[in-house]
C-alpha cells in the first residue's frame, strides 16, 4: 500500500507480450496496481501523465530507446525506475545508471528477485521520519521532502543518490566499506559488484563537492567511504 493505503501502481513498459504478460500476472498477484506500455513513445507517454509509484523498463524498446525513455522521466520525476534488458555488460549497466535507472536487472531473471528489488524501492520511498533533517558541516537534508542543500544552494539528486548521501550523514565520520554500503542502500545482493558504489560516489561528488571546492566525502583506499564533517 502506498500512503493513501491503495495499492502500489507499477508501470511496465515491455515490448514481449510474453514477459510483460508475466510480469503483469505476477506483480497483480502480489497486489499491485499494474499498466503495462508496449513501446518507448507510448511508455513516455503513461509514465509522464499518470501517477506511479515504480516503473520497469525494457532498454531494447520500438518507437523510442528503453535509454532515451528513462532521461526524459527522470527529468520530470523521481520515480524509481527498474530497467531490465538482456545487456549484461558492465558499459551497459553503467550507461543505463547515467540515464538515471535506480536498479538495472539483467535479462533472464527470477521473478522473486525482481519482487525483492521492488519492496526495497518501495521502502525507501517512505520516509522513516517525515519531520527530521539531518546535517554535516553546511549541508542539510530535509528528509521530509527529500531536499538537499548545501551553503544555502538547493542541490538536485536522484532517488539512489538521495539515499546514499543520507547513509553517510547518518554515518558521518565513519569509514564505510563498499559492501556495507551496497546492503544498506540498495537492500539486497548485488552480486559483488560493488563497482556501482563507486558510479554512484562519483555521482554525488559531482554535485555536493566539486562544485563546492570543499570535499565532505573522502576515499578510503581498499576499504570503501567516508563523509568528514
């Protein structure tokens, strides 16, 4: 249930009427509210008129790329966004992040994985604490609207990076190893790779360090992170 106590709406935007048939049984069995799009254009479409809680999305799509689909919803909305494709490589996982997915998950996968996948995502979009802010040195943020500034200047993130800045001011001072991190922000196995900890870093230091001059989050050689105060 989302906060309104309906059930969750997930879009899925697939092309194989066999996987999205299946995706559509499986999540409306698990009591979600589920629409699915059979092609980019049409997808686009849904995803920007209609109110979701999550979105899966096919990279291999007609009318418009799975790609360009996910940077135009994510320059409208903070949705959380699943990508799914046959593209294992890490280049393709990697270009899919930059295109602002929140999770990539390679075709064939095992439906009770993706189900796992999209309880995390649906967690982390309720706020534990409506009311808290929480900061270090002159970044706050205010967990209640999901914002971040810091110096006074708004600072924009996208849901996954939100939750890993929040990881470290709540851990501020704190070294944090690669995995630690890949378990508490993403919430499940990840294979080990835990070289998307490392895209994501860079993506965060993009936008509340370097433009800043003054760097809160700092390399721990051969063990992970840490955000100095």
């Amino acid at each position: 249930m989302n906060r309104m106590g309906e059930a969750h709406r997930i879009l899925v935007i697939e092309d194989e009427p066999d996987i999205s048939d299946f995706l559509s049984l499986e999540l409306k069995h698990e009591g979600y509210e589920v629409a699915v799009a059979a092609d980019g254009r049409t997808g686009l479409e849904m995803a920007l008129e209609g109110q979701w809680d999550l979105i899966l999305l096919d990279i291999m799509l007609p009318e418009l790329s799975g790609m360009e689909v996910c940077r135009r919803i994510r320059a409208a909305s903070q949705v959380p966004i699943i990508m799914l494709t046959a593209r294992q490589s890490i280049p393709d996982r990697v270009a899919g992040l930059d295109a602002g997915a929140d999770d990539y998950l390679p075709k064939p996968f095992a439906i009770e994985e993706l189900l796992a996948r999209i309880r995390v995502h649906l967690r982390r979009a309720r706020p534990s604490n409506e009311d808290e802010d929480l900061s270090a040195a002159d970044l706050t943020m205010h967990l209640s609207t999901r914002e971040v500034e810091r110096a006074g200047t708004p600072i924009t993130l996208t849901a996954r990076e939100f939750d890993l800045l929040e990881l470290f001011v709540r851990n501020k001072n704190r070294v944090l190893p690669r995995e630690t991190i890949l378990e508490k922000v993403w919430g499940y196995d990840f294979s080990g790779q835990t070289n998307v900890v490392d895209v994501y870093v860079r993506y965060l230091r993009s936008k509340i360090d370097v433009p800043f001059g003054k760097p809160l989050i700092h390399t721990v050689r051969g063990v992970g992170y840490m955000l100095k105060e």
